[in-house]
C-alpha cells in the first residue's frame, strides 16, 4: 500500500515558500462501519462489539479530558485539551485572566510506536497520472498475485487492492445538508498451512455501498445498503475430506437505517446540556471464518452465514459543568430487538464430545441497556467518577417447535448482569474499583435444572501512582481481583482463580 500525493505550486513571491508544497491525497474517508467491518474480519469481535467499544471510549476519552486530565492509549497516543478565551487583566490585582474559557481543539500527539510504524510508509507520486478503475480479470488477477509474491513473501489485501487499483469511492452533495456516497471495494483472502489434506482455501470479495445522510436542526437520518459478492475457491489438487467441499457463492444485501432526534443542545452559564432520541433498523451478516469452515476435524464446510436484524431505540442526555461540585452527568438507555438467523456456534457433539462449527437455527432476542455515570469534584485536585451499567437480555431459540428446548434461553446468556466501577483520582494517585455481576443462565440448550448455573459477581481493586525519573514517565500499579474470593464458573467445569494480584511498574521511554 502507499500514500498518494500531489506537488502544487506555490504562487507566494517570499523566498522562505518553497517553490512547490505536497499535498497528500486521500483515497476516501474511512468511518466506523468500515472500521468495524474490518475487526470483525480479523478478530472473534462482531461490528457491534466494536462499534459499541469505540463509542464508550469516545465517551471515556470525553470524560477524563473534562476531568482536566491528559488520556494516553499506548500505542497509539497523547490526547489534551487546547483552550481558547479573552485574556485580560484585572484592574484590582494586575494579574492576568481568562475570560469565556472555551475548548480550542483536542491535540493529538502519536505515540513513538505508532510513529515507528508509521515510517514504513510508502509514498507515490501522483501530481500527472490520472488512473481508471475496473473490475480485473482472473488473467489480470493471476498476474497482480505473481508480481506481488515476486517481491515479497507475503502480501495484504490492500497490496492486492492498491496494485488493482480496486478502492474507489465518491461522494456528492445534493443539497446542502444532504448528501450521498458510493463506494467499491475488493478483497483477497488465502490461507496456508502445512495441515495433512489441507483445502488451502482463497475468498473473493467484492463490496458495493450505497450511503446518504440528511442533517437538520432536530433531524439527522443516515441510510445505507451494503451488497456484498462472495465466493470461496479450494485448491483444486487437494483430496478434500469426506463431506468437505467448496463454500456457495454468497450475495447479500444489508441495508441499515439510522435517525437521531437532537431535542436538546445547548449552552448557557457554564453549563452544556444535551438531550436526543435514537433510533435503528438493520440487517448484518457475517460470513463464516475460514476455521469455522475449513479447520480439520473443527470446520464445517455446510455453515451457512450468521444473519441479524435489528431494531434499536433509545436516548442519550448529557450535562456538563464548568464549576461546582458536580461536573458531568450522563445517562444513555436502548431497547433492542434482533433475530439472528443461523448463528455461529462451536459446540460439543457426538459420544467423544468433539467440538465442531454449528449453525444453532433462528433466536430472538430482547433487551434493554442502562448506563449512567457522574463526575464529582469536591476539591480542585480530587476528582470522582462513577458508572453504572445493567442488561437484562431474553435469548431464546426459536428454530423449531418440536425441540425440546424450543423457546428456551440459549446456553451461557444470562438474563441480567451489569456492573459498577468507581474512580477516586487525587494528584498523582488512582484507586479504582470495580464490581461485575452476572445473574442466573444454563449450560445447555435445555433449561431444566441439572443445567442451571449460579449467579456470580467479582469485586476488583486497583491502586497506581504516577511520576517521574530524570523526565521518564513512570507508573505502579497494584491490582488485586476477587478481593472476596468467590467460587464460580464462566464456563462449566473451568474454575475461575479466587484471589489473584498484580503488582507492576510501567516505564515509558
């Protein structure tokens, strides 16, 4: 992969401008779902997951930055606030202030390894080529993966899609507060291994997206339909296994539906308040892994692709304080209905108890989310913060009437669990705890009895305290889990520790 550029002239007559500036030009403008999409892809992590993951540490980002504290992700970096206001000076005293106090901006500073990795990056120059995009032909393909291979051992999809030229994207605004998008893209993926009879499988992806988003003073509204063109090739020399065979080719159409009431948003007397209601109608698929397929004796080259639909609504209110004793609250609340279709199991079978890849059928799930935190501020230099969350979550298994189980609560989904953690941050030092509760749930599909499974919950402490050595930021930490040492299981038959601690020290060079 690279980066493109373009050299343009400057037309400043001073002599410290160069003659010439570069400017980087952006293939398209990634967001979340795409983001999502491509985790999912490469980890055990569906798009919710992450997509829900991203959004609660936006709001953590947001929390500790109003908190007046700097946020650091290893590996990634440094986040601060920049303050903007009128500086005058006080008559009476002579000294300097600050008057409406405002944020600036967010400053960012990367972290060294995301630096480091960063200087890998390939640059082209793109200032006189004006390039055309089409779908490949298999001769044009073969060619791209021999070319690729040649250079060096291994190669990623974006190689294959930057030597293609296989990204495109456009955008176009109707109007000014409606707009719309279209997008391609191409994907290669192969597997290899040194496994007896391995399939050595290769996948074909071909994305469509069609994207349009209106924004109002009280309305926002996003639609999107993603199609996506699937097809599996083994290798054709390899003796497949008995019942193995090649994955169908795959065409779905996932359209999505976003609209946000912003009821409430505004500021006055130092005080920022927010109030919206949301709402959410989707559909998601996710194809089965090349191990959900093709893993010996693990895979099941029969899975069909894992389906959902889902319907959200929901609310977020918001107030932030400049001053005073209390400095942020927040409450967000969703109910949610999914029926996912065919989903994606790895489940024991048969008198030896061997795991295999299952399609489990058709579930319906209800829920409801609850999240609420605040900020307290009792001194200038001692900040407390706590969050609460609970779910109660109906999972039931509803693929035919006959089964005994039909109706029942799915294995391992508890019907309410939640959490509670409290922050108490003075100067240099952090103490935190935590409390996760997990309510009553069953170890098979059955809800009889002999498959019930406690109820259990943990209590975590933590304590670190940070400074300097000769400029080199330090930490210590001391943790200690299930101060209260509880007996329980997650899984059945796989013991949880009792009480365990961590001591450490972090250094960053």
């Amino acid at each position: 992969m690279s980066v493109n550029y373009k050299l343009i002239k400057n037309h400043s007559k001073s002599a410290e401008k160069a003659e010439y500036r570069v400017v980087t030009v952006e293939n398209q403008m990634v967001g979340l779902e795409r983001i999502g999409r491509n985790i999912q892809e490469a980890t055990t992590l569906t798009r919710a997951d992450v997509i829900g993951t991203i959004a609660a540490l936006k709001d953590e980002i947001a929390d500790q930055l109003m908190s007046g504290n700097g946020v650091h992700l290893p590996g990634i970096g440094y986040f601060s606030l920049a303050v903007k206001g009128n500086v005058y000076e006080d008559p009476r005293t002579h000294r300097h202030r600050l008057r409406n106090a405002e944020v600036r901006t967010v400053k960012f500073r990367p972290d060294i390894e995301m630096l480091d990795t960063l200087q890998h990056t390939k640059f082209e120059n793109v200032t006189y080529r004006h390039g055309t995009s089409s779908v490949p032909t298999a001769e044009l393909t073969d060619k791209a993966l021999d070319d690729l291979f040649s250079a060096k051992p291994f190669i990623t999809v974006a190689d294959l899609r930057d030597y293609l030229n296989l990204s495109s994207a456009n955008a176009y605004e109707i109007l000014p507060n409606w707009s719309a998008s279209v997008s391609y893209d191409f994907r290669w993926n192969k597997l290899n291994a040194d496994t007896y009879r391995f399939v050595f499988p290769t996948r074909y992806s071909n994305l469509i997206s069609f994207a349009t988003a209106f924004e109002a003073r009280f309305l926002r509204v996003q639609g999107s339909v993603l199609a996506s063109f699937i097809h599996d090739k083994l290798h054709p020399k390899t003796r497949l296994m008995d019942g193995m065979k090649a994955r169908d080719n795959i065409t779905k159409f996932t359209p999505a539906l976003f609209i946000d009431f912003p009821l409430v948003d505004k500021y006055a007397n130092g005080t920022t308040t927010k109030f919206s209601v949301r709402t959410f109608a989707k559909r998601s698929f996710r194809m089965p892994t090349f191990n959900d397929l093709y893993y010996t004796d693990l895979g099941n080259s029969n899975l069909k692709p894992e389906s959902a639909t889902q319907y959200d609504l929901g609310m977020v209110f918001h107030k932030q304080y400049n001053q005073g004793f209390v400095r942020n609250l927040y409450f967000q609340a969703d109910g949610y209905y999914n029926t996912i279709h065919d989903k994606i199991i790895a489940y024991p079978k048969g008198q030896q108890f061997r795991w295999t890849m299952l399609n489990l059928g058709r579930v319906h799930i209800t829920g409801v989310d609850v999240m609420g935190s605040i900020a307290l501020q009792p001194l200038s230099d001692f900040l407390i913060t706590a969050r609460l969350q609970y779910t109660y979550q109906d999972a039931r298994d509803v693929t035919d009437a006959s089964d005994t189980f039909f109706k029942h609560q799915i294995p391992y989904i508890p019907y309410n669990s939640g959490s509670a953690i409290v922050n108490l941050a003075y100067r240099n030092w952090t103490l935190n705890y935590s409390f996760i509760y997990s309510g009553k749930r069953y170890n098979q599909q059955e809800n009889i009895p002999n498959n019930y499974m406690q109820p259990w919950y943990t209590s975590d402490v933590s304590l670190q305290y940070d400074f300097k050595i000769f400029g080199t930021k330090c930490r210590t930490m001391l943790e200690i889990n299930n101060i209260l040492a509880q007996k329980y299981d997650v899984i059945l038959n796989y013991p949880m520790p009792g009480i365990n601690g961590v001591v450490g020290l972090q250094v960053e060079l």
